[in-house]
C-alpha cells in the first residue's frame, strides 16, 4: 500500500484490471449456470433417440452431424492454414509485397459477418458449383458445402494464430538444427512446428468453438434437415441450427435449453481433450 500512496495511478489501473476480470469470469458464469438451470432438467431420454419427430424433438442427429461437420471444415482449413502460416513465418523474405497482401486479406475475412459467409457460400458452393443439386435440378443443401464455408470463416483464425505460434519459437532451435546439418524443410517439420504445437492447437480449439457454435452461415449452406448425413451431398443440421430451428417454432423452447446443454458440455469436452493433448505434446518435445 506504501507503494499505491506513492503512485495512485497505479492502484487505480490495479482496481479496474481486477474489476474487469471480474465482471468476465461473473458473465461466464451466469451463463453456464443460467444454462443448466433452465436445460438439465428438461434433459430426457426422447432427446437422444436415434430419429427425429415432432414428439420426441430428438438432438441425436444434429449432435453427429454437428461432429461430422467440425471433423470435415477441420479436415480442409487446417492443412491450408497451417501450411500458410509456415510459408509466411518460415519461407517468405522480409519486405514481401505477398505476405502484406495476404495478411491483409486474413484480417478482412476474419471481421466478415457469418451471415455474408452464408450467402457467399448458397452461391458459390451450393449454386455455382452445384453442390447439392438432385438430377432433377432441385436445390438440395448439403454437408461439404457448409464444410467448405466454414473451412473459409475458421481459417484466418488458424493461420493468425500458427503464425505467432511460430514466431514465438526461438531462433536458436532453428540456427542448432542448421548447424547440425538438417535441412530447411527437416528443421521447419521436426524442430519448429512440434514446438509451437500448443499454440497451433490453441488456435485449432477456437476454430471448433466457432464451428460448432454457428449457424447462420450454415442455414444456407447446410440446410436444416433433422437427419444424420450419410453422404457429403446430404443436408445436415447441426446443434447451433438445431436450437435455432426449434426456438423458432416456439413450441420446444425447453427441448431448446436441453439442446444447449448438451452444446455447452460438448464444447467443455472439447476444449478439454485439446488442453491435455496439449500438454502431452508439450511435455513430450520438452523431454
């Protein structure tokens, strides 16, 4: 406190640091609690049959096809984005007119509206490249269109995120693998990339978070389609899509609270599996 008297400002910058911590752990919080007060106890077996009807309102098929679509958009965009992030952090000379262009255009996709992702993606993927479309020529959303839209939205995420987790590897890693005799590509896959890979999964982590949670892009792209996709052609609707659907038919507003229950213990599980692999890769190229 002697030193707070001496330099007042600085108890007052402590004073509001701490309060806005605060005021963001209590949002969180209040919403993980307001959740599972009005959606636990509305869980019920009929939610998690295997098909959906108008009785049962099941979310066992949007619960796969939100998996299927997660596994597919990370299947695309992480190769992309990592690989990226490797050319601009690894390979690319200082002063490259290209990599300005490139991370400029990252920062301009990172801050479109999901809505415009949607409509780019209705189209793009499902009416110019025909994706989705029955031989009859009716429109038929499906499972890889919404994939490669979201592919697109997560991807400046991923590859913002790898570029700093390569810059943040020290250079020494780089210069003792030089002077051992490796090679360019060795040292950048056997040296770099295993060192920043908790920050690579970090940002792999927001990636799921946003893909999971979304759902206005996936209208138009995906389709709301309450059956698990059996194919990249099929319609698919996620969770996010699901409760969007329900809650506006304004007849399962519990069923709605149920199903984001399930979504916000998904996204714990999820955040939670990543964190410990995480760790085990750290801990494993540490030793």
């Amino acid at each position: 406190m002697t030193n707070y008297k001496r330099d007042p400002l600085s108890l007052f910058l402590r004073i509001i640091v701490m309060a806005a911590a605060f005021i963001t752990v209590s949002a969180l919080a209040f919403i993980i609690i307001y959740i599972l007060i009005k959606g636990v106890p509305n869980l019920k077996p009929s939610l998690f049959c295997w098909a959906y009807n108008s009785e049962n309102v099941s979310l066992m098929p949007a619960f796969i096809n939100t998996i299927l679509m997660a596994a597919l958009t990370l299947l695309i965009s992480v190769p992309v984005g990592i690989g990226s992030a490797v050319y601009l952090t690894e390979y690319a000379k200082k002063g490259n007119k290209l990599v300005g262009i490139v991370r400029i255009t990252t920062e301009t996709l990172s801050g479109i509206p999901s809505i415009v992702y949607g409509l780019f993606g209705a189209l793009f993927f499902v009416k110019a490249w025909r994706m989705g479309f029955f031989a009859g020529g009716g429109l038929d959303l499906s499972l890889i269109s919404g994939a490669l839209t979201l592919a697109i939205m997560v991807l400046p995420l991923i590859m913002r995120t790898t570029e700093e987790a390569l810059i943040a590897v020290p250079d020494m890693y780089r210069e003792g693998s030089f002077g051992l005799g490796a090679g360019k590509l060795r040292t950048v896959f056997q040296v770099v990339l295993p060192s920043a890979v908790p920050g690579i999964l970090s940002g792999i982590i927001l990636a799921i978070g946003r893909i999971v949670g979304e759902s206005a892009a996936l209208i138009f792209t995906a389709g709301t389609v309450a059956e698990v996709a059996t194919g990249l052609s099929s319609s698919a609707r996620t969770l996010a899509v699901h409760m969007y659907v329900i809650s506006g038919e304004g007849l399962y507003i519990e069923e709605t609270y149920a199903t984001a229950v399930v979504l916000l213990i998904l996204v714990i599980l999820i955040n939670t599996v990543s964190g410990l692999i995480a760790q085990k890769i750290s801990k494993g190229t540490g030793e």
